[in-house]
C-alpha cells in the first residue's frame, strides 16, 4: 500500500544520505584542523539532505501516482475525478451507473437518514432486497458521524481491512454505501480523497438546489437576492498593510455580480470581482456557482488552476450563452507585487503616486471568456506595488452608465480626475467618491446596470 511503500522510500533515503555522510567524512575530508572538517562536515551533510529531500518529493510524487491509478484504486480514483464536475444528483448518478455499476460491477444505495428516505439504488438484488435495507437500518441508521467506514460480509462495521466486501461515506446524514467484494484491493489513499469530493458536491448540490427552487416554486425573488448576498463578504477582514471596502448596488433583487476577499496568509490576500452575462435567475446560479468554486479550490495560489476549474462549473451547467468576465488577483504585502489574471474585464486599475501627481496603470486581460469558449494557455501576471497604492476593480456598471447625451463615463476627464484625486484617501471614502460620480453622472434616470466596486489600497 502507499503508506507503507511511502515509509519504505524515506527510511531507505535516510539510510542513503547517513552512508553517504559517513563515507564522505571517512574518505574525503582532508584531516587539516578539527574546525576545517567540522565546516566540510556540515557543508556536506546539508547538501546530502537537500538532495535527498527533493529525492523523497520525487519518490513520494511517483508512489501517489502509481497507487492512485494503477491496479483496481484507478476506478475510484476516475470516479473521483468525475465527481468534481458534478452538480447535481443526475450527475452524480450519470457517474454512479457508468463507473461503479458498469465498470465496477459495485452495487449503490443513497440514502438519506434523516428522512428515512431512499434516494437512489443500483438494479440489483442487493440493493433491492429488503434484508439489505433492514441490516443497514439496524446497523447503521444511529451513526451520525461524518467519515469513511467499511462493511464486511454480515454488513456490520468492520476494522479488518482485507474482511471488508463494502463501504459508505456519511455526509450530514446522507449515507453513500458501496458494495464491492475487492474492496480490500483499493489503496487506502483513495478513500479521504473520496469523502472529500463527496462533501463538496454535496455543498454544490445544496446551493443551486436551494436557489432553483427558491426561484421556481415560491417566486421570491427578495429571499433569493437575500441568498445571493449571503455569498458576498459580509463585512471586510482586517488583513494587515491593506485597506480594503467593496460597493454593491444590484439593478434588480438578483444580480450577476460579485466579489470577494480571502486572505491566503499574514502577507497575502485573494481579491476577485466578476461579472456573469445576463440578468435573472440563470446569472445568480453561475454567480452562485463561481463563488463556491473559488471557496473550495484547495490551491488559491494556483491562479490558473482556480480560473479552469471556475471555467469547468460553468461549461458543466449547461446553460446557454452563460459565461462570466473576473479579474482575480493575490496581493502580497511582503513582496510587495500583485499577481493576476484578467479574463477580460475593462476596468481594474492601479493608481500610484508619482512626483508630478498620481498616474494610472492598467491591469489588462490576458484570459478570454470563462465558461463559453475553449481557454487558450493562462499565465498570471505580475506588477510591482509601492506604498500608498490603489487598486480599483469595477463592473462595467460603473465605467458604461451614460448621461443625459449617451457620453459614457469612463470616457470622460472626469472619471479619471475623480480617481486621481480621491486616490489619497481612505478605500472607503474613495469608494464613496466613485459611487456617488456614478449616480450623479447618471441624473434621475433608472441605472441600467448592476453596479460592483471593491477597492484595496496598500498601507504602510
């Protein structure tokens, strides 16, 4: 298995750099002084160690691949690579019936325990049998705790790896039981990565169920504008060296719009703010959707890994003529840098300080479309930061509302006088300049946009 294989690997490494060490002192270092083969001893021994660290990296790399795709874990392991791309229950029993049942030869039942109710069930006698289902409700209707168990051949719990013929996830009551007989032959690997891709979709499921029934059986629009919001920051983190405020104001109750602030560590911050096409119910689920995606996406410093799989959820629905525009960014405090990616938005900016007054710097799009179209290759960008630096991203909201002649305002001086002149203020105060240019520019009439804002100014 790969832990003991893994085990294998670093104490045989270990052995290897402590001979070599020995050998090295033994035969190589000249006996000139005590200190002088102290300094060589030492300069050597770290030089064995970072070899033989990036040794261990490379051995663990190729034992998690070979235990994760080779032999029978491959078909778990397929599995769970299909179930990212799952969004809802026929998707997830689309992937159940071609995987587990037809390649698998395993038998399914998903059951929610807390409605006593059978969601799904292979076609099988196993699952069909009413024996299978009193020994499951006898055994196992009382477990609550979320996790990973194995069942042997009496349909008990069992400790005993190689006696297992099954398995089950339990998520918030909802129970997943696989029956296999080779279930012993699975590397144990494969079963955290499993719960947690289960415990995922299960979130996704639950959010765009709750917001497509919101919107289609009770019509309550306010409720689903209430939901959506939920998914915004509440209220701006302090994050040390950034100063941070964000402007939301929806044309109708739901919008396409978004943004958000998740600090990665002391030094570095997440900032993202989107747009998704259309308006409606359709724009709030892929809203929804992108949110929740960023939120679980383990690797945030991977900023083209979060766009593709931001891209995937989106192409996955399968709604038409969906996509979305972001801009997606790390700040780093530390280094001083922004890092980003652009998939077309028109609008983020940095305003820094020059000596004849402040000067604006594009963050241009170098990424096309998320969501519709083949992406192209992704590769970040990067600019430097200085002290007193602001960054702006804005909906084309705020850049595309017209006067009473049509002029759009990011056209005018205007614009760019109002930015560079509030830009020695405070986020919040300068976001409040930029909003209330948007509204007076727009005069009485009705807003033709969502309008979406979020600012963030490096301190010292």
């Amino acid at each position: 298995m790969f832990k003991t294989k893994r085990r294998l690997c670093l104490f045989a490494l270990n052995c290897s750099v402590c001979i070599s060490f020995i050998l090295l002192c033994v035969f190589f270092i000249p006996d000139i002084s005590f200190l002088f083969s102290l300094i060589c001893a030492g300069v050597m021994f770290i030089v064995l160690l970072g070899t033989g660290n990036g040794m261990y990296k490379s051995c663990y790399r190729q034992l998690e691949h070979k235990a994760l795709y080779f032999h029978e874990t491959e078909l778990l392991t397929r599995f769970v690579e299909k179930l990212r791309s799952c969004y809802s229950l026929d998707d997830f029993f689309e992937i159940v019936g071609q995987i587990l049942e037809i390649e698998g030869d395993c038998s399914v039942l998903y059951i929610d325990r807390a409605k006593k109710y059978v969601i799904y069930n292979s076609p099988d006698r196993l699952t069909c049998s009413a024996e299978t289902m009193r020994l499951l409700d006898l055994n196992f209707s009382e477990l609550k705790t979320d996790g990973v168990y194995f069942i042997d051949k009496d349909f008990g719990l069992t400790s005993e790896y190689r006696e297992s013929r099954g398995f089950f996830l339990i998520k918030e009551n909802i129970h997943l039981y696989v029956f296999c007989k080779y279930t012993h032959l699975f590397d144990m690997l494969i079963y955290q990565m499993l719960f947690e891709e289960f415990s995922r979709f299960r979130d996704r499921a639950k959010i765009i169920s709750s917001l497509s029934e919101i919107a289609e059986l009770s019509k309550e629009w306010s409720l689903l504008a209430d939901i959506q919001k939920s998914f915004l920051p509440q209220e701006m983190p302090e994050i040390p060296h950034l100063d941070i405020a964000a402007y939301f104001r929806p044309l109708v109750n739901v919008s396409g719009d978004y943004y958000t602030v998740l600090p990665l560590d002391e030094h570095r911050t997440l900032l993202m703010l989107g747009d998704v096409s259309g308006k409606g119910l359709a724009a709030a689920l892929v809203m929804g959707l992108v949110m929740n995606t960023v939120k679980i996406v383990e690797n945030k410093d991977d900023l083209t890994g979060v766009v593709k799989a931001v891209d995937r959820a989106i192409k996955n629905m399968h709604l038409q003529d969906k996509y979305t525009v972001l801009f997606i960014s790390i700040v780093d405090t530390q280094k001083m840098t922004i890092k980003y990616i652009n998939a077309s938005m028109s609008d983020p900016i940095i305003v820094t300080k020059a000596p004849d007054g402040y000067k604006i710097k594009p963050l241009t799009s170098n990424c096309s479309l998320i969501g519709i179209i083949d992406l192209d290759d992704i590769e970040p960008a990067e600019q430097k930061l200085f002290r007193g630096d602001l960054i702006l991203m804005a909906s084309d909201g705020v850049s595309e509302v017209m006067d009473k002649d049509g002029v759009e305002l990011g056209n005018t001086d205007l614009y760019i006088d109002t930015i560079k002149n509030s830009a020695y203020k405070s986020s919040h105060h300068f976001i409040n300049d930029i909003a209330d240019l948007v509204l007076s520019y727009n005069g009485d009439k009705k807003l033709r946009d969502d309008v979406t804002m979020l600012v963030a100014k490096v301190e010292g």
